[in-house]
C-alpha cells in the first residue's frame, strides 16, 4: 500500500466502542465526476466498488436495528446515480436519520421535491451535504472539474426551495490565514445563489488516492504511534463507533476502503473487531477528529 | 412513594427563571424536584445559582459545563465545532468559570454523573446528555427508537430523561419505555417564544405521563442583568426574541429548519 510507511508491527489497535454511525457505499466508486482531490479517485468508469442494491442495503440496516444504530451516512461516489437511492433512504428514515453526500448536480427540481415528500414523511432528519471546494466557478472548477460549479449551485437552490438546509462541504484546499476570505466567499456565494441561511463544514483534505497525486501526500512522519493516544479520546477516531457497508462487505471507515486490509468482514457483526491503526490518512482523523460526521452528532465522537 | 417529580433541565446561570422554575413545581405539589444540569453558560452571575439549588435541598445531576468548570478543564465540552460556535463558546466560558466561585466549583466537582429513582414500578434515570455519555445530542429527530430501546436495557432504565440539546421532546416506545428530553429553563427553545420550561413527570393509574411546562419569568430583567455583565449582544437577543443567534450548527435539519437563523 502506498500510504504504509511503517514497517515494525507495532501499530495501535483501536475497537468498535459502539456502533453509533453505520455508511453506506451506495454508489460504489462510481461518480459523474472526476474530483482532482478523491481519496478513492472515484469517476463514470472506476467499477472497483458497485452501486448498491436496496436489498443489500436493507439487509445491513435490518442488522443495524439490535446494534442500536444512531445515524446512517450514504456516500459514493455519486449517491444519486444509484436508481434506488430513493427506495433507500425511504426505508432509511422509517427507521433512523440518514444523511447523503453528493454532489448536487443530479438534484434537479423533481428529485428535490421527491427529497422533500421522503423527508416529510418521517419523523427522522434528512440532511442532504452538497460538496462545493470553492467559492467560485473558477476555484471550484479547477478541483471538481468544467460546469460543475453551475450544476450543483442549482442542486442546492433546489432543495433550498424545497425546505432543506443542505450542509455545504467543502475540502479544505486553501492556505491557514485564508479561512476568513474563503468562509466570507462561500457565504456571501451562497446567499447570492438563492441560500440565505447557509451551513458549512469544513473538511482537511484526506492526502490518499487522487489527493496524494495533486498534493505531495503524507509526509513519512505523519502516522499514529501508541505514545501519541497516551491520554487521547480514543472515540475521536471514526472507526471507534462507525462501520461502511459496500459492494464488496464492511470496511472499517469510509476513507479506507481502497485498502484491502480494511475490509473486516460481510456483516456488522463480522467487522465488529478491532483494527490496527496502520494508514497514514488514520493521522488526519487524529489530528481533526472525526471528520466525516455531522456536528449535530458531536458530544459522542468528535 | 414518588408520584409526581419536577424534572429541571440546563439552568445556564439563568437564576430568575431557576427560581419561577422552583415555585412552580412547588405549588404545583410535587414530592421532588431534581435538576440536571448545566447550571452555568450563557447567562449572568452564575453564583446566584447555587443558593437556589442548595437552599431547596434539589438533588442535581453534573452536566458537561459543570464537570469542566469545575475541573478548571479548557472548554465546556459543549461539543461544538464550528468556528463562530466556538468563538460564543469560550467567550461564554470563560466569563462563567472566572465568575464561579470556588467553593461551587468544588461542590459541582461532586455531582453525581446520575440519579435513580423508583416511580412507582417504574425504574428512573436522569442524565444529563445520555447514560452514557454526559455531552451526547440527543435531538429528536435524529434519534432512533432502536437507539433508546438499547440504551433502556443497556443501562436497565424503564424512563430515561436527559437535557443538554436546549429542545424538549419525548417518547414512548414498546414495553412500556419512555425517554424524555426534559428542556431547559437557561433559554427558550428557539420556536419565536421568550418563555422556558421544565417537565413533570407523574405516575396516574400506573402508567407514567411527562408533561412540558411553560415558565414566563421577567426575561426583561435577565437581559438587562446581562447587559451590564457586557455579555455578547447576541445571547441578550436570544433571551428577547426566543430565537437562537448562535451555537446553530448543531442542529439537526429539521430543529435547524424551525429556527429563525
């Protein structure tokens, strides 16, 4: 694996403490886009992880009720491009929150009103997170690719007009002292662009796969030692209390599934074991905590 | 045996709504009052508090602002992660902590993490966040049931009660389970109204109700008071308005949805 450095065997080993957080893999590595910055490099014709059937999805979500799931998570990929995404996230919300990661190009006004008849008719949250790395065509483009910028700045008036508050998610690609110009830039965007309440998240950039090309990767220093969790909260790591379901079984976190070593099994109950913290992207959720939730779930592990 | 108990939820130094709170549930004839929590945060002169509490014998359960105030811990453990979130945050703590006296950060350091109690058949359990974990969101809607039929029999509770989210909601769920988010009375619930509110739980005819109650209280005179401890304008509006100004990006779409910001 290229981003294994270590080579003594002695790296930490951390357990399932709960699983609060069961995602989805929905659309597989499949996407109608190719993001310059993808820790799975996902694209149209990338075919190493499929599209999900409901079957294989409500399978998992059955085995998540004893386990006391709290919240389930829908990644890809490109989630709407899987034909039974609506199915699924239905059958989702009779039982828990879900949340969908996408990249709202696909959100055209009738899907978002469909968004909005699947939400209203559950007492759970439907949070839609709509990825966006700049606050302009041209600085988002260059990251996302031609025309995108436009597609998902319509992806997000659309479910705005359908009442939801999507959570704009953006890959932190700038420099420290630009935060306040780039925050400013998203939210003075966003609010021109029909949103006026927006929400943000911040992510790091995740230095694997697409991301290790663009970037210079890890440096060889940037891995987790049992010194540093002297003292540490352990659940600030996302694989303390979540799990991915894929095409291809259960993979400890969403960012690893690249690696083979990650995949713990064909059931939750299988991928409940512990796991080595071996990967240097395992140093970017140490640093940032758990990354890939929402806020509103923080408290528990972030 | 008790019958009916008055559930009190994050206080947030609010010591004028704490004490209508407190004679309400009174006069309302309960057997006990309990408060949960969160006693500081937010509001002004967080020492007007402690009286209240240790003068009506309330038993109180350590919330996360207590447990870091009084262990001298950096931040609230709010569990905030945005930036603008954590700015009000620490303004806000920082004046709490330095306004405490240190005789209340010790007798806060010894709270209990939870109470039990029996309601008739009913076995009890108040936390302040969840059973386990004294910062965990529990918001309504994104809470599954299945999520709180496991933590019942995890921690083998019949009724769970919590605050720590600012929003008061409840559950009833197979085998006769209950949880109750009981409110707060540090602030309004963010729906427009400037009034707060605590719960009552009461056995009737074996069976165990919760019942939200609305608590006017001079609003004017907390704002005023946190006007002259120059705390931020925006907490001074959420007390005025009923709408929060800010620690929004924990809320869930649709608590978030509700709101005004």
């Amino acid at each position: 694996m290229q981003d294994l450095i270590k080579t003594k065997q002695d790296y930490p080993e951390i357990f399932l403490d709960s699983l609060d957080h069961l995602w989805f893999q929905v659309a597989g590595t499949l996407c109608n886009i190719k993001c310059e910055h993808c820790f799975i490099s996902c694209s149209p014709t990338n075919h190493s992880f499929e599209f999900m059937s409901f079957e294989q999805v409500n399978n998992y979500l059955e085995e998540s009720i004893s386990r006391g799931v709290k919240e389930y998570y829908f990644t890809g990929g490109e989630p709407f491009m899987n034909k039974d995404m609506f199915k699924i996230l239905e059958r989702t919300l009779e039982l828990g929150p879900a949340t969908v990661l996408t990249n709202g190009m696909l959100i055209i006004p009738e899907k978002a009103e469909k968004l909005k008849a699947i939400s209203d008719n559950s007492i759970y949250s439907l949070e839609i997170r709509v990825s966006i790395d700049g606050y302009t065509e041209m600085m988002n483009d260059e990251i996302r690719g031609k025309g995108v910028f436009k597609k998902a700045m319509e992806g997000v008036r659309n479910l705005v007009v359908n009442n939801f508050l999507p959570i704009i998610t953006v890959t932190k690609t700038w420099e420290e002292n630009q935060d306040e110009e780039v925050l400013e830039g998203f939210i003075n965007t966003l609010k021109s662009h029909g949103y006026p309440r927006p929400r943000l998240k911040i992510l790091p950039s995740i230095k694997i796969g697409k991301e290790a090309a663009r970037t210079k990767g890890y440096d060889k220093y940037e891995y987790v030692t049992n010194e540093m969790l002297v003292d540490f909260e352990m659940s600030n790591f996302i694989c303390a209390n979540s799990r991915i379901a894929t095409s291809k079984g259960v993979y400890v976190c969403p960012i690893l599934i690249d690696s083979p070593d990650a995949n713990l099994g064909n059931t939750l109950e299988e991928a409940s074991k512990g796991y080595e913290l071996k990967h240097q992207a395992c140093y970017t959720c140490y640093l940032f905590g758990a990354i890939c939730s929402n806020y509103s779930s923080v408290g528990r592990d972030a | 045996m008790l019958k009916k108990v008055a559930l009190i939820g994050g206080v947030y130094s609010n010591h004028i709504a704490l004490k209508k709170t407190v004679e309400d549930a009174k006069q309302k004839g309960v057997d006990a009052i309990y408060c949960m929590g969160d006693l500081g945060a937010f509001g002004p002169n967080p020492d007007k508090v402690f009286p209240i509490l240790i003068d009506n014998k309330i038993p109180v359960v350590q919330g996360n602002y207590d447990n870091s105030i009084s262990n001298g811990l950096d931040d609230c453990q709010c569990g905030y992660t945005d930036p603008r979130d954590n700015y009000f945050a620490k303004l806000s703590y920082d004046y709490t902590f330095r306004k405490t006296n240190d005789v209340f950060k010790l007798w806060m350091k010894h709270l209990p993490t939870e109470i039990r109690f029996e309601l008739g058949n009913y076995k009890v359990l108040l936390s302040h966040g969840s059973p386990r974990q004294m910062n965990e969101f529990l918001w309504e809607t994104t809470t599954p049931t299945h999520f709180l039929e496991k933590l019942c029999a995890d921690y083998n509770a019949d009724i769970i009660c919590a605050t720590h989210t600012g929003i008061h909601w409840e559950r009833k769920f197979k085998d006769d389970k209950y949880f109750v988010n009981v409110g707060v009375i540090g602030r309004p619930e963010n729906d427009g109204n400037t009034f707060v509110g605590y719960t009552i739980l009461e056995l009737e005819n074996d069976f165990v109700n919760a019942k939200y109650i609305p608590v006017e209280y001079d609003h004017h005179a907390l704002a005023k008071e946190m006007k002259e401890e120059k705390l931020p304008e925006q907490f001074i509006e959420t007390i005025l308005s009923g709408w929060w100004t800010t620690c929004l990006e924990v809320l869930p779409a649709k608590e978030r949805i509700k709101g005004k910001f």
